[in-house]
C-alpha cells in the first residue's frame, strides 16, 4: 500500500473538500470534478459503499414483496 501513499492523501483531500462544499463553506471542489469521480465510482464516504448495498437490498425487497415495510422481525429473518 505505501506505492499508493500520495494518491490516498490526494483522494482523502478530495473528500475533505466535498465536505466542505456540503457545508457551504469554500471549496475547491467542482460540479466537474464531482461528476468525473462519481462516473468512476468513487465513494465520497466510508458508510456510503454499504449504504449503497443496502439500498440495493431494500430495491430487491421491494420488488418481490412489493412493500418497503422492513421490520427486525421481517419476512428476511424468516427466510435464513
């Protein structure tokens, strides 16, 4: 991983600066460079990826139960 030092610094100063803009404060973060990053699938946030699997699990559910009603004791515990 020490080959890739100088990109992990460039890439966490990327996420500071796009917090930054969230926040609305000054950034050099652009629509642009957004846009570039995000086509590559760049993850913004460490609990973005798994946010995102989720998501897709949650799309998943919906389909073959038709309801988003997900509970602990859901039909998914059942299931295993």
């Amino acid at each position: 991983m020490e080959e890739y030092k100088e990109l992990v610094r460039c890439f966490f100063a990327q996420r500071e600066q796009y917090a930054k803009r969230a926040k609305g404060e000054y950034s050099s973060m652009t629509d642009e460079r957004i846009t570039i990053l995000e086509d590559i699938g760049f993850i913004w946030g460490r609990n973005e990826e798994s946010w995102n699997i989720e998501f897709e699990e949650l799309k998943e559910y919906i389909h073959d139960h038709g309801d988003c009603f997900v509970f602990k004791e859901s039909s998914l515990d059942q299931e295993t």
